[in-house]
C-alpha cells in the first residue's frame, strides 16, 4: 500500500468537512480576487487620481482584456468585478459627493468576508488533519498492543511512543497547516500575481507594527494560545504514559484478555487530547483574520482621510496604493508557502514511519473459524515443541503434560527456556514445531479471548497502573463490588496495608505503581489473580527480588492463590518448589531431569549441582510454597 492509499482511508471519512475546506478556500480566493479588483476604482473614485493615471490604468485594464480574449478566455474577472462595482454604484445612487466614504466601506465589507473564508477554511483543515490522525493513532496504538511478544522485545517503548505521538503529530501539522497553506496561499498568490502589480510592502509592515489597535488582541491571542498549549502538553503527556504503559505490561494485557479495555482508555485519552487541541486551533484560526480585519478598518479609515488629504496635497496617491496592495495578500501568503516544503518533507517521512507499523500483520492472529474453549478438565500437553526467537532454537523438542491440580516446578541455569516454555502457553509466541494442547484441542485453533481467561499470569516483573489500587486489582472490571475486590487483597495479605494508604482502595498508585515496595506490589499482582480465578496459573519467578520478609509474606498470598489450580512454576530459589508434585529440570531448551524434590537430590544430577550452589551442602528446611 502506498502513502495516498493508506491516508485516504482515513481522509474520506471526513468527505463532507473535504467540502467545505475546498468551498471556503475557493471562496476565499474569490474575495482575495475581488478586492484586488476594487483597487482601481479606489485609486481613481476616492483618491481622484489625475486623469493621465487614470487613462493609463484604463489602457493596462483594456490591454489585458484584450489579452485574455485573444488567448480564449471568455470570462474576465476584472471586467466582471467591475460591472458588479458599477452595478453597486447605480443600485445604491453614488456619486462623486459619497464615493469616498461608499467604496472604502464596501473594501472593508468584501475584506471582513475574506476573513470569514479564511477562518472557515483553516478550522475545516484543522477538523480534518486532527480527525483523521485522531484515527491513525488509535488504530495505531490497537495495532501495538495485538502485536506478539516477539515484535515486543524487537522494539522498544521509547520507540512505539515517538511513532504514536510524535509521528503522527507530524502528520497532523501537514494536513492541518501545511495542505491548507498549499492549496489556499498558493492559489491567492496566484491571484496577486495575476491581479495586482509588484509592490513594495515594507510600508505595510511598518504600518502594521505600528499600529496600536493590533496589539491588544494579539496579546489576548498570544495568552490563549499559551494556556491552550500547555493543556496539549500535558494531555500529550497523558498519552505517553499510556503508551508506555501497555507496552511494558503487554504480557498482563493480553493475559487478562484486555485489549479492548486498554483501548477505550486510549481512546477516552485521545478524545481529550482531541478537544484541547481544537480549541488550539480554533484560537489560531480566528487570530489572523480578526488582527486583519482590524487592520484594513485601520487603512479604510484612512482611505477615507487619504480621499480629502489627496485633494489638499498632502499625501502621496502612490503610497496609499502601495500600502493597499500588500497589506495582508502579497507578504503572507510568500512567508507561509516558504515553510509547506519543509512540513511536507517530514510529515512524508513520519507517515512513512506509521505506515511500517500499521501493515504489520500481528504474528499471534485468532483463526477466522476459531473455536471457543469455555473451561479445562483434565491436562495441558506440549508436544515435541521446538521454539527460536532468531535462528538458534531455545526450547528443542519439548514434551510435557500438566495435569489438572498438579503443581509442577521449572528449574534450571538461566537461559534454559524455562520462561519461553510458559510464555508459549497463552500465546505470547506460537511454537516453531510442534504444539501444545488443552484437553486435546490446539491452542491456536482456540480464541484468544477464551484461551487466555484460563489462565492467571504471575510475574516477576510485577505491572501496575497509574490508576487506583482498586482499579488494579479488578483490572477492566469496575463493575465489581468493592466487597470481592477486599476479599481478593484480604487473601494475596494485602488488605492490611492497602488501609494504611491515604486513600484506602482509591489511592493512585503513579506509574508502575513505584510507591509501594517490591513485595506490596507483587501481593497486589496475586490478588489480581486470584479475583480472575482462572483455572490454570503461572508463577514466573514471582519471588526472585524479594527480601526475606516479604517473600514470606508473598509465599503465604501465593499458598492461597495456588488452592485448587493447576500451577506451573518457574523459579530459582529451590526452596520455593521442594513441595511441588513434579520438578522438571531443563538445560540448553530440554528437560533433562525430572521427579519430587527428593528423587531429584537422590539422582545427584544438575538438580543437585544447583541445589548444592544455592545451600552450600546445608541441607534447608524446605519452605511451603
């Protein structure tokens, strides 16, 4: 797919704001063309030009329609707005007494109307580029959280983050300023080049510069720009840590089957961020045409004044013309179209970026026919499972059985596959060879949503929100009462503490939940899992950085998480795992030895080589788990 496929998916949405952004631009340049038109008249009807000058415009308007007829145009803009200037002059009864008040008044009218489509045309830009990136990043960030563990560890957050945020932001800056200035500062430069003469402009930035009745709104504009800013800041900052958020705790997400959930709070998030930003824009939007409109009031004021200076000999009929003919149409539009290279080059390159992502076909996909698995009964098999990140296997022919309420134990050297073993079973990754089965049905034959409700997932790496401690632990359940939420901490040891946090249940925790210790927060993992009262767990070293207090109290939450489960555990401390039905020993990606945690010290293999290192030939009272 290339750039325009991908971005018209989402452009056409907003067809009908397309419209009206290409209706209030051509009517923009309209009154753009219509005032060049009426400078004419103004210098020779109110500024009473001599009639040399007066003759000598007449001729260069003449040679022009001329032109144009004999190239093959038919329809003259000059001679039409002419005849709408006469037809205003006949229609209201003007004459040489009034024209000077008349014609400066009906400028200021056609230039306020020029204003109107000016502001029309840039919040209707401003609604499709924020709209339209709006989807891109949602559909982004969807895309993110349904990608595989593997596409996980070969990107870094850091990295997802710039491509929601900063990327498409890039692409939002295109569409919303950079199309909008190609199309309208092009096409009004084209006018002036066209319809007016080369001019010196200087007069008109001096005049503006000094012109005091512009400085109050531009302060009042500047101070609402400011404050609009800083709200865009800090939402955008909200998204980041959204972003970061699901991609750290990608593996809890997905467990707990909540892709959705991590979505709509993405999505509550994008719509704030949304709305401060249109307010942005609103106010940038109506800052130009209203500081303009201003000004030309300014200069048609003075138009009037010019109309009896000139008579008096006191100002210049050249000056005044020149000044009309720059003042807001020739130095802008050149200034603006200078940047729109700029803008598109890097928003070309940061949709680039995005696109690369949102072709992505995630590695783990649910089968269009998958069946539902709605509980298990009797075993969890691996059979001849062979799995590699890159080339190299990391788990080599794996054969496995787990059989209902049976507590089994991975051990081994590190780098012996144990957690690749247990990440294979909720489908964070899909064996290269080989399968693995539930009750005899293949786990990719299953949905997802069905097959990752069966099991209740432990960490190490213990994943908490910026959210509430109640929020945490019933994660995408609010509808719970507060009653089980407790019930759930009372069992993992954690109601205790929870009532000690100054706001109970409805403390913030901040990101990753950093103010509590390594075992508070494990404790609330537990009683995450144990509110999900899934049939299978899985404990991947859930007390490695523990110190031995709380690791006592974590083995107490994990005694009760445990109850009535089926349990695979991975640890290294083998005190943790001596009670366990089964112990499989695994090296280089193979089990090597398996049996109790006395046949397996009896056996005097790698068990008890490992066992030896951690106790020192002490022989230690073994621990419940």
């Amino acid at each position: 797919m290339n750039q325009i496929g991908f971005l018209w998916r989402y452009f056409r949405r907003y067809g009908i704001w397309c419209v009206g952004a290409f209706v209030a631009v051509a009517l923009f340049a309209v009154c753009t063309t219509a005032l060049t038109g009426l400078f004419e008249p103004l210098f020779t009807d109110v500024l009473r030009v001599g009639s040399t000058a007066a003759e000598g415009t007449g001729k260069a308007v003449a040679a022009l329609a001329a032109g144009a007829k004999s190239a093959g145009v038919h329809l003259n803009p000059k001679l039409l707005i002419d005849d709408g200037y006469h037809w205003l002059v006949t229609r209201f009864g003007i004459d040489r007494t009034n024209v000077a008040i008349f014609l400066p008044l009906v400028f200021l009218a056609v230039f306020a109307l020029r204003g109107l489509f000016d502001f029309l045309g840039t919040y209707a830009f401003q609604r499709i580029g924020l709209g339209a990136t709006t989807d891109i990043r949602n559909d982004l960030f969807d895309r993110i959280v349904a990608q595989s563990s593997r596409f996980h560890s070969q990107h870094s957050s850091g990295e997802l983050v710039s491509r929601v945020i900063n990327d498409v932001t890039q692409m939002q800056n295109a569409v919303s300023t950079g199309l909008l200035d190609l199309v309208q500062q092009g096409m009004t430069l084209i006018a002036l080049i066209v319809m007016l003469f080369a001019s010196n402009y200087r007069l008109a930035l001096l005049f503006l510069i000094a012109a005091p009745v512009l400085a109050l709104p531009i302060i009042r504009f500047g101070q609402g720009m400011r404050r609009s800013g800083r709200r865009s800041q800090e939402r955008l900052a909200d998204l980041s840590a959204l972003v970061a958020e699901a991609a750290r705790g990608h593996r809890v997400v997905k467990s707990f089957g909540m892709e959705e959930f991590e979505g709509g709070r993405f999505r509550a998030a994008t719509r704030r961020h949304l709305l401060v930003n249109l307010w942005a824009q609103f106010l940038a939007a109506l800052s130009g045409p209203v500081v303009e409109v201003l000004g030309v009031a300014g200069a048609s004021a003075l138009m009037i004044y010019a109309g009896e200076s000139i008579r008096d000999g006191k100002i210049s009929a050249a000056s005044v013309f020149s000044f009309l003919a720059i003042v807001g149409m020739m130095y802008n539009p050149m200034r603006r179209l200078n940047k729109v290279n700029l803008v598109l080059q890097q928003s070309l390159a940061a949709s680039q970026r995005v696109m690369d992502l949102m072709v992505l076909v995630p590695e783990i996909a649910e089968r269009p026919d998958a069946r539902p698995l709605a509980a298990f009964r009797e075993r969890v098999r691996y059979e001849d499972v062979t799995f590699a990140y890159e080339r190299e296997p990391v788990v080599r022919g794996l054969d496995l059985e787990l059989r209902r309420g049976e507590l089994l134990a991975l051990v081994g050297p590190s780098g012996a596959g144990k957690s690749t073993v247990v990440n294979l079973l909720p489908r964070f990754f899909d064996p290269s060879a080989g399968r693995i089965t539930i009750d005899g049905v293949d786990i990719r034959e299953v949905r997802l949503r069905d097959l990752r409700a069966l099991i209740g997932l432990v960490t190490q790496e213990t994943m908490l929100f910026d959210e509430t401690v109640r929020n945490n632990i019933a994660y995408g359940r609010a509808d719970l009462p507060l009653e089980r939420v407790r019930e759930a901490a009372a069992a993992a040891y954690a109601d205790n503490f929870i009532q000690e946090l100054p706001d109970g249940y409805d403390t913030m925790l901040g990101e990753a939940g950093l103010r509590l210790s390594g075992g508070q927060r494990q404790r609330l993992a537990i009683a995450r899992a144990i509110l999900k009262d899934a049939p299978i767990l899985i404990l991947d070293e859930a007390t490695s950085q523990l110190d031995a207090e709380s690791e006592s109290l974590v083995q107490k939450a994990l005694h009760n998480l445990m109850q009535g489960r089926t349990t695979l555990v991975i640890a290294h401390r083998l005190a943790t795992v001596v009670r366990a039905d089964r112990i499989l020993v695994m090296d280089e990606g193979r089990i090597v030895e398996q049996g109790t945690h006395q046949q397996l010290l009896a056996a005097d293999g790698l068990y008890r080589r490992l066992y030896d290192l951690q106790f020192r030939d002490v022989e230690a009272a073994p621990e419940e788990p």
